[in-house]
C-alpha cells in the first residue's frame, strides 16, 4: 500500500502528540515525586500561642519536642526552623527521620543541655544542624547514624558522664560526619574527647571549624577519632586544649591500611598534655598528609612535642608545614616510631626552635629520628647526625614571625620547590609561587601575607 505524503504528515503529527503526552505525564510525575522529597517545614517559637500546628509562624509549636515529634512522623527531609530563643529539652530529643535543624537568626537559636542526658540522639537517619548554638554542662548529642553534620554552629559548656567519652558530640557507626565553620569551645570530657568524639565512620570532614580549650582526661581533647577511615582537616584550628594522656588537638587510631588522613591549612597551636602528641597524635596504619599545616607552642611530657606519629605501615608526608617552638621530653618537633613507619617525608618545611628535654643531640630535639626522605627544608642543628640525610636543607634561622610567617629577610624564601607542594595557596589563601620559585613552610611570603593570619585567637 502506498502512503501519501499527507499520510505521513498525519502519522508524524500522531507520533508527536504521543510523545507530548509522554513528555506531560512524565512531568507531572517529576512534579509528584519532587512534591513528595521537598522539603517540610515546622516552625518552632517558645513565644507562640499555645496549640500551635507547627505549619507557620503564626501557628508554631512552642515546644522543640512537639516539632521533633512531628519531623518523626512526616516525611523525610523536613526542615524545624527555630526562632531566636533558648531552647531546654527537659529530655533527650530522639530524631528517627531524616530532618534539618535551622536556626531562622544565625546563632540566634540556643539550645540548653541541662536534662542530665544527651539533648538530641539520632538512630538510624541523617541530620543537618544549621547555624544553632549548643551550650549546657551536658552532651550536646549523640548519633548512631548515617550522615550527620554540623554547619556555622557553635558548642560550649560540655562535661561528659563520669569515665564516658565525647564532652560535646559523640558519634558512632556513621557514614559521614561534617564539621563546617563551626566552633567548639570549652567542653570536657572525662575519657576521650574534649569536644569530639567519633569511632568506625567512614568519612569525618573538618572545614573551616575551630576547637579551642577543650579539655580530655585521656585522648583528644580537641578531637578524638577511633577507626574513622577517611578523615579530611581543611583550613581549621585546633587551640589551647589540654588532654592527660595523648593528643593535645588530635588524636586519630587507625586500624586499617586503607584508611587515610589528610590535613591542610590548619594550625595546632598551644595545645597541652602529659604523654604524647601535643599538636596531634597519630597511631595510623594508613597515610597521612599534612600540607600547609603549623604546628607551634605545643607541650607534652611524653614524646613528639607538634606531632607524635606511630602505626604499623604508616606513611606520613609533611609538606610546606611549618613545625616551631614545641616542646617534648624526646622529640620536641617531630616524633617518629620509624620501626613502624613505612614513609615519613619531610618536603618544603621548617622545623626550629623545638626543645626536647632528653634527646641525646640537639638535632633529634627537631626530629627523634631519621626520616626517610628530606628535601628543601629548613631544620636546625642539620648536619649534626650523618644518619639524617636530606636534599637542599638548610640550617639558617627562618625568621619566623609569631604566627608562623616569614620576615622579609627569611633564607626560606624561594628557596623550596613547588613541585614538592600539591596545592597552588598557602595557609591563608595567597598564592604559592611569588618569586623565583615557592618558599618553605606554610605561610608563602609576600605583602598580602604580612597582614593576613597574623592575630592569634
């Protein structure tokens, strides 16, 4: 059978129309199930009326409990929006559908740890903490779930249960636990970590965040993290915290040799204890990278006065770091385990001024022993030991500034090698390469340098 033009102008016609209705159809389909996922809201408001529905500001709960209730009952991804006001659950509040937690006023939102136990638990779900303010002599939450993070909040006040770990967040079991531009301040935990504690997660991402004057009657006062397989540190401080034992900052157990660490463009500064590992503490069968790190003003009675490394098969890189003025009974800078180790390099750094009470030669009061590699740093007392053996190194006092920062006059500018570094900033942000060539340690020098990162919390 012949079919005319005007036939297959009809059935091209046809064709469209059905594959517009598909196209309708599918759309609204979208619609529904992008309508389902979105987002919830209840408002919350202590000042509100009573009898209040949650579904605006004008009918809000007066209550945290009512909306975490509610959230549970809903759909996932409900958002509580919380107005400005101090919040006390007289319970814990336990969160069992994935939710958000908003505070309407950044830090406005205050919620008061006081009922003796945690103020939130979340079992089993993902939860997103926006802009609140945690304080209260009590832990501030504990998860057992999937993904759980923290963004521009603020935690403060925590003492944890007698021989409990965690003062103010304790997680366990997590797929991933997020810390972004959040402070921590002033918790204590009797056990290990002062602020943080977290164990068997498989990703923990530290951004932008501070944790100072945390106190552990163990490890970790700034952060304790057991058996977490990734754990990523970017642009982040960890100041003035006091642990008994090991880990004045950081203190991280790794069981496995694929878990990882890596740090970059974070200061460990003035932290406290009295065995090792004043800045960090590493007991790692990984890798670990520092880059653009500062590691001063720690103190420890044990060893590894900046940083404490140990772990069967561990691999530690130290690049563009700048390592100063620790203190240690035995490794003043850097403490290394080197039967253990199966890598500790030291790229592009400065290692000065670290005293070490017990070590036998001025320059193991830098470093306790050899590393494996050397290369474009600048060390003192180099060249006391013919078993440390390096490229490029110098022994010429860096003129570091309070901070870290290099004077105009540093012999470490332009003197490393940009090759050696993996990222293009350093610690604040400027631009690694100005001169001929990079410079050693964490701070690249240059004019924009001098008024940037120089005030010390």
């Amino acid at each position: 059978m012949r079919v005319s033009l005007v036939h297959c102008s009809i059935l091209k016609g046809l064709l469209m129309s059905v594959k517009l209705l598909f196209a309708t159809l599918g759309l609204l389909l979208v619609t529904m199930v992008t309508a389902r996922v979105q987002a919830e809201t209840i408002y919350v408001d202590p000042s509100a009326p009573p009898l209040g529905t949650g579904t605006s500001w004008a009918t809000a709960f007066k209550s945290l409990a009512s909306a975490v209730a509610a959230a549970n009952a809903s759909s996932p991804n409900t958002d509580i929006v919380l107005a400005a006001a101090n919040y006390t659950p007289a319970a814990t509040l336990v969160v069992t559908d994935e939710c958000r937690v908003i505070s309407h006023v950044p830090g406005g939102a205050t919620i008061v740890s006081s009922s003796g136990a945690s103020a939130f638990e979340i079992r089993g779900t993902n939860i997103h903490f926006y802009d609140v303010r945690f304080t209260g002599r009590d832990r501030k939450l504990y998860a057992d779930g999937d993904q759980i993070s923290f963004d521009g909040c603020s935690f403060s006040g925590s003492s944890s249960f007698t021989g409990s770990h965690h003062g103010a967040v304790y997680v366990e079991n997590c797929r991933y636990l997020q810390f972004f531009d959040c402070v921590l301040d002033t918790n204590q935990s009797d056990a290990s970590g002062g602020a943080v504690y977290a164990k068997d997660c498989e990703e923990v991402v530290i951004l932008g965040s501070t944790f100072r004057n945390n106190k552990a009657r163990l490890h970790g006062a700034g952060v304790a993290l057991v058996a977490c397989e990734q754990i990523k540190i970017y642009d982040s401080r960890f100041q003035r915290n006091q642990a008994n034992l090991n880990g004045g900052g950081l203190y991280v157990s790794q069981g496995s040799s694929t878990s990882d660490v890596y740090m970059e463009g974070t200061r460990f500064d003035g932290n406290a204890v009295a065995a090792h590992g004043g800045g960090i503490f590493l007991n790692s069968f990984g890798d670990c990278e520092m880059v653009n790190c500062v590691v001063m003003n720690n103190v420890i009675g044990g060893n590894g006065g900046g940083i404490h490394a140990r772990g069967m098969g561990l691999g530690l890189d130290v690049i563009n770091c700048t390592v100063a003025n620790n203190f240690a009974d035995n490794g003043g800078g850097i403490w290394l385990l080197n039967w253990a180790i199966s890598r500790s390099r030291l790229w592009n750094t400065i290692l000065w001024d670290n005293y070490a009470f017990s070590a036998a030669t001025a320059l193991e009061a830098q470093c306790n022993a050899p590393p494996t590699g050397v290369c474009r740093c600048c060390i003192k007392n180099w060249g006391m030991l013919t078993s440390f053996i390096g490229i490029g190194v110098i022994n010429t006092d860096p003129q570091l500034r309070v901070n870290g920062n290099l004077r105009i006059s540093s012999p470490c500018i332009d003197t490393g090698r940009d090759y050696l570094c993996p990222v293009s900033h350093d610690i604040v942000g400027n631009s690694r390469v100005t001169g001929r060539q990079i410079d050693m340690g964490a701070y690249e020098w240059s004019i924009e340098g001098l008024l940037e990162g120089f005030t010390i919390d």
